[in-house]
C-alpha cells in the first residue's frame, strides 16, 4: 500500500479522536487541490502492511479511522484489506472516507485503483465497492470543486461534495464545523497541518497553487527519523 502520511490522533476528520491514514497517489485532476503532493503513485511510499497494522493498533484513545487522501479508492484492493483488518480488530472503530468519486461512480463501479505489484490499473467494480463499502460508516463523496468552494460545510470542501451514512454509528449533528489541527511529532520532527485551512478564501489561488508542504523544523532528531512521512498540508478534497 501505498501510503502519504498517517496521524496517531486527530479531531478535525471526523469526530471523536481518529487515526488517518493518506493514501498516496491520485489521478482524478481536481483545480486548486490543497494536497498534490499525494498526486504520484510513487514507490518509495510503499509500507509494510503488518508495520502499519501494528502502528494502528498501537495507538490509544482513538473512537475512529479516516482514510483521505490522494485517493483511497485507486488503492482499493489494500483499501479493502485495511477495513477489513480494522473492522475485525477494533469492531468499535467508527470508519470515513474521503473519496474523488460520487456515490454513483462507486456504485456502478465506474472506477479504477492502481496495482503498485506491477503498476497496472484496474477497473473497478459495484461487487468491489459494495464488499469495501460494508466496512464504512461515512463516505465525503465528490471532486473537490474550486469554483464552488465553502467553508461552511463540515467535513466538505466544496458544495458540491456530499456526505453519505452507511451506517448510524455517525449522525450528521455529530460533525463539527471545519477547523485546521497542527501536530507535531517531537521523535521525528514531523509536522503535519490537517482539516480545513481557515481564511482561504483570502488566499489568491490564481498567483500560488503550490502546496503548503510544511517543513519540519531543524531538529536533531529528523536524522535519525521516519523518513515515510512529509510534512504536509490536507485540505479540502478527496
Ligand atoms: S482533491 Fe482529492 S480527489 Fe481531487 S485531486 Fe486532490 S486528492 Fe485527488
């Protein structure tokens, strides 16, 4: 799996404290993307899955998974295999996506997920979605949509996106309005900026599209860090 860079603890994805997981790789093109540093399938940010599993495990406290991007649906044979493993581990676990596609994209199986043993695409399938889609309690559904863009709307980053319940284990009044969180990790240097970034509608798109990649700071410790994970900025999307 072919994984960006994951939280051991965040409050704006979702609710309660959840782990999120940022697949890495998306093709699906959307103008003004806050994050195209997941953009490539690159091999280098390839994970050992038990590495991962014991990593989830590991964690404490946390009511809940989120899985953004990229896109995890263009990983959809390891996206599968990650829910289920969560859903046997932590039944209690709540579980969102964060996908590019529209619920009738995925519902006719109008999508296609990247096999990085021997980079091929694949196209999806209803039957695929449907066996994924049975582990999911929410799906942020949609292309991010620049032109259409609000912060106004929890958990979505344009209006166009839609939330959609599978399950109620998440209700709507449940879901806070946008926030952006920092985290950093002080064994790695790592910092990571995730939600939604607050004044951007200040922010003049046309003269920067460049991701606000944040640079951890010059600590002694990055050297000897993990170094799977980039600082990174996640905002509205996929
Ligand atoms: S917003 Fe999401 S779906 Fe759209 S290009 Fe970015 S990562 Fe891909």
């Amino acid at each position: 799996m072919l994984l960006h860079g994951k939280i051991g603890g965040s409050s704006v994805n979702g609710p309660g404290n959840r782990i999120v997981l940022h697949f890495q790789g998306c093709d699906l093109g959307c103008v003004g993307c806050w994050n195209p540093d997941t953009h490539l399938f690159r091999g280098d940010k390839l994970v050992n899955m038990p590495d991962l599993e014991d990593w989830i495990l590991d964690q404490k406290g946390i009511t809940g998974i989120t899985f953004s991007g990229g896109e995890p649906m263009q990983q959809a044979q390891f996206f599968w295999y990650i829910t289920e493993f969560i859903k046997r581990q932590r039944p209690e676990w709540s579980l969102i996506l964060f996908t590019g596609y529209s619920i009738k994209e995925l519902e006719r199986g109008a999508f296609k997920w990247y096999r990085e043993t021997d980079a091929e695409w694949q196209q999806g399938s209803a039957k695929l979605w449907k066996e994924i889609s049975g582990n999911l309690d929410l799906v942020v559904a949609g292309r991010y949509n620049e032109s259409k863009r609000t912060n106004e709307l929890p958990l979505r980053g344009s209006t166009n996106q839609e939330l959609v319940f599978l399950t109620d284990r998440i209700k709507e009044g449940d879901l806070s309005p946008q926030e952006v969180e920092m985290t950093f990790d002080p064994e790695t240097g790592l910092v990571q900026i995730t939600g939604f970034p607050v004044g951007w509608e200040e922010y003049d798109m046309t003269k920067d599209r460049k991701p606000a990649t944040v640079e951890a700071p010059p600590l002694k410790a990055m050297a000897e860090g993990d170094d799977d994970d980039d600082g990174m900025l996640v905002g509205a999307g996929g």
